[in-house]
C-alpha cells in the first residue's frame, strides 16, 4: 500500500501540479475565494493527496464572465476551426495519456489497469469524435412552405453552459459534458466533485495548451451547495447539465427552472440483468461479475439485479459467488489488482449499511464485508452478492452504488421483464438469450436508455446514453448530445420584394 510521503509525489505530485490553485478561470490556474480548503484523499490508502482552497460565488461569478466574454469570438468560429481545435486536443490527450491514467486512479481508487484502458482512451476516443462532430452542425435545406416565401433552420449555439459532474468518473464525465458544448460553439463552465478534481483541472489545462481560446473551458471546484447551487442559478447560464443521484438532480432541477434554463439530468440507475433459461451460463455469469463489479459498481449502469429463470438460478447463484471469490482486491497501482477500494470510507459503510440489512430478509453468499489486514486503512469492500431478497425490498429497489448483486429468481418471460422494469430508474438493462426473438422483445419492452444483449456495461462514442424515466433524460455521448447544446431557429425570406399588403388588410382590416 502506497502513503502520500513517498509514493504519491512520484506518482502525480498533484501538491506542485496545482501550486497555483484549483480552480481554471480564463485560461489559468486561480485559488478559490470561499475562504475554505478542502483535502483530496487516496481511498485506497485514507491518506491526504492534495489541499485546495474551494470555490465561493466570486469564482464562479468569473467563471461564467471568463465563458460569456469568450462566446461570441468560439461560436463565430468556423466549425472546421472548431474541429481542427479538438482534433489538436484529443492529440494533447493522447500524449499525455499516463499522466491522466495515474491521477485518475490516485484520486478515485481505480486499477491502474481500468484507467489506462477504459477511462483514459475512452476519452480520447470521445474527443475524436466531437473533432468530426463540429464538422455538422446542420440545420435543414430551404423550401417553400408557404406561398412566394422561402424557409429554412439554422442550428446555433445557445451560450454559456453550466455542468456538474460526479466523482465515479471524474474525466470521463468531464469529457461528455465539455465536448458536445465546446463543438456546437458553446463555452462551458464545469464544477466537477471536489472530492475529485484533478483529472478535470488536467482536461482544461490539456485544451488550452491544445490551442482551444481562454475562456471557453473553465472549471470551478467548490460544494454543491455553494458553488454548485450558485452554477445552476445564474442568469447568465443558459444551459443546466447535470448527472449523479436522482434526490439531488431533483434540486438542480428545482433552481435551474427559476430562470427557465434548458435542463439536461442523466441520474441513478439500478440496472436489471435478465438471464432466460436458454442463456449461455457462463457467458451470463461473467458478465454479471463484469457488469456488477466495474468500478467497483460505482456505475450508473452496473449490474446490480440478476433476474436468472428458475431452471438456471441455482447454478448461476452459485458459480457467480464462486467467481466473486477469485476477484483481486489491493493497490490501484499493483498490476495483480482486479478492483479498488469505495470512493470514500462512508461510501463503504453506505453500502455495509444495505447490505448488513439484508441478511435480516435474504442471502448473503458471498463477500458482506470489508478485508481485514493492510486493506483495512483503505475504503475496500468484497465483492458481494446476496440471493432471495424479496422484489420490493431494499436492497433490491435501491441504489447501493457499490460491489453488490442481488439475483432473483423468475418463472415466465412475462414476470422476467415485468420484474425488470419495477424500479423507478430506467437507465441501463441486459438480457441474455440464445433466442432472437426473445432477445428482441427485451429491447422494446425493457424501459431503459440502453439495453445490451448477451453482455452488460460497453459503450461506444458514436450512440447515446442516457434514461427513462427517474433516470433523466437528455443524451450524453454521440449526435444526439451534440443536439441538445444547439438550438434551433426558423429563417423566412418573402421572395416577392413588394409589400404584402394583403397580409396588412388581414391583420389591421382596410384603412
């Protein structure tokens, strides 16, 4: 296990890296105004990584005034400016591909391995993509509709938008948030958790180095209920994107809708994994451990109910608690590690809490605790699975937010995905079936934004993401993301070049 005294300088000196203070406003590096400092703390070790002074309201009022001063000169660029900017930045990225990998997994407690081969070249891939994108900010061909008059759409940035992302994927997350922004001509301000800014203070100052103007990317690290609340509520803000829990989604919604701001919410999820009895069992038993366990099932969209047909629950109960033993907990940097600790302390006990709860009403087959010995100073949690739990139960109905899977069973097709859908989220879904047409009537009766066949978790840069119903609504990722930082307006041209005098006596009568 790592400690701050030796290991952590050498693995990001994040204390240097960010000397100058962590907030970016205009192009540079800034301390916050709040008057209050807060620690960045390796969960895998407990240990202080990195004091920062947080954002207050001057910060973010600068933020906002930095992204507004520098929208007309972004938005007027050409989109193949636009595009050659990005382009330059998904190669600053990619050169500095490791250093994002380290302090990815420094700051959240993810396996090295993770970040250097999800985390960090998703983002990148990301980037590529948004650098096409901004070649295509389309709106629609001219025609005539309406008599001698001819009519078309522009589509056009709408301004300064305002996001908040969470802390189970702090790059990630800043990368969907910025990119769809930045290409359709928009400028942004980004407050990422203050519990993980480091890898969102290295994107900005990535882009800027990548030649993307002052201004356009800037990020304010502070609370949500100051800086947070603070973002969401200014009247230069045009644009609200939010993604983390439901309860506080419905508060960013609250504010956002005082000054009628357009609202983009990607929230909680409790995804179901439904196994037919004709399913590839082993198939399906490692991709509930892989849908389960990602990031340490800190993960909107990770598995966390299995519903198996009752001919296949019994064995698929039993080999998945058998491969949850096999699962590697240690250090994020060692390269036996398969998963990493919680975010935090409390996270763990959070989930302690659920799952200490449930051995009151059902099963707990495998892990249901926390290791003991070097691991202890960590915020680590055995992968755990618990079987029998009742359908409207907590464990079941709740957002754990950790290394947890219930697995139930189910008799018919109809109860499967009747099962499936009796939670309030509908964010992510698996189903796993030899059978095409069962497969196919999974993906239209399923009400989720995404719903994988045969595996759990993948996603890619070109299609969407994003729920149905408490899960939210807008899309993160592809074309449909870019279309919600763009607005939409209605250009009509009178072709006759004479006053229409017909329309005047229709209005105001004969005069």
């Amino acid at each position: 296990m790592h400690n701050p005294g030796s290991a952590i300088p050498e693995r990001f000196a994040a204390q240097e890296r960010f000397a100058e203070g962590a907030q970016f406003i205009g192009g540079r590096l800034t301390k916050g105004t709040s008057g209050r400092t807060h620690a960045v703390v390796d969960p895998a070790s407990g240990e202080e990584v990195f004091t920062y002074e947080l954002a207050g309201v001057e910060d973010v009022d600068a933020a906002v005034a930095a992204a507004h001063a520098a929208f007309p000169g972004w938005s007027s660029a050409t989109p193949g400016d636009r595009s050659d900017a990005l382009h330059r930045f998904a190669a600053v990225l990619a050169e500095r591909a490791e250093d994002f990998a380290r302090a990815e997994s420094l700051q959240c407690g993810k396996p090295l391995k993770l970040t250097r081969e999800f985390d960090v070249p998703g983002t990148i891939d990301n980037t590529a993509f948004f650098a096409g994108a901004a070649r295509h900010l389309q709106g629609q061909s001219a025609g005539e509709y309406s008599g001698d008059h001819t009519s078309y759409v522009r589509r056009e940035p709408i301004g300064v938008v305002g996001s908040i992302a969470p802390w189970n994927y702090p790059l990630q997350m800043a990368a969907w948030k910025i990119l769809p922004a930045i290409a359709a001509g928009n400028t942004i301000v980004l407050k990422p958790a203050e519990i993980t800014p480091l890898t969102s203070l290295l994107f900005a100052q990535a882009a800027t180095d990548a030649g993307i103007p002052d201004g356009v990317i800037n990020i304010v690290t502070g609370t949500g209920k100051e800086a947070g609340e603070c973002l969401v509520g200014h009247p230069d803000v045009v644009m609200t994107s939010f993604t983390g829990s439901t309860a506080v989604g419905k508060r960013v919604a609250e504010v956002a809708t005082a000054t009628v701001k357009r609202l983009h919410l990607e929230l909680g999820g409790k995804a179901p994994f439904v196994v037919f009895d004709d399913a590839d069992l082993e198939a399906a038993v490692n991709g509930a451990v892989a849908g389960a366990l990602i990031n340490t099932g800190q993960d909107c969209t990770a598995a966390t109910r299995a519903y198996v047909q009752r001919p296949l629950y019994e064995a698929f109960v039993e080999r998945t608690a058998a491969l949850m033993e096999t699962v590697r907990l240690g250090d994020p940097f060692a390269a036996g590690t398969d998963l990493g600790p919680l975010i935090s302390h409390a996270q763990r006990d959070r989930v302690a809490g659920f799952v200490d709860r449930a051995r009151g009403y059902a099963r707990v087959v495998a892990g249901g605790e926390a290791p003991g010995g070097e691991l202890a100073k960590g915020a680590y949690y055995k992968p755990t699975l618990v079987a029998d739990a009742a359908q409207d139960s907590e464990i079941v109905q709740s957002e754990i937010f950790g290394p947890v899977l219930v697995v139930l069973p189910f008799d018919s097709d109809d109860e499967g995905i009747r099962l499936a859908n009796d939670t309030p989220y509908g964010l992510a879904a698996s189903a796993w079936s030899r059978n095409v047409y069962r497969a196919n009537r999974a993906t239209r009766e399923i009400k989720a934004g995404c719903v994988w066949i045969n595996d759990h978790i993948p996603i890619i840069s070109e299609m969407p993401h994003g729920g149905y119903k408490a899960s939210g609504f807008g899309k993160d990722m592809s074309s449909y993301s870019f279309e919600e930082y763009t607005q939409i307006k209605h250009v009509m041209f009178d072709n006759t070049a004479v006053v229409r005098k017909d329309w005047h006596r229709t209005i105001f009568g004969d005069r």
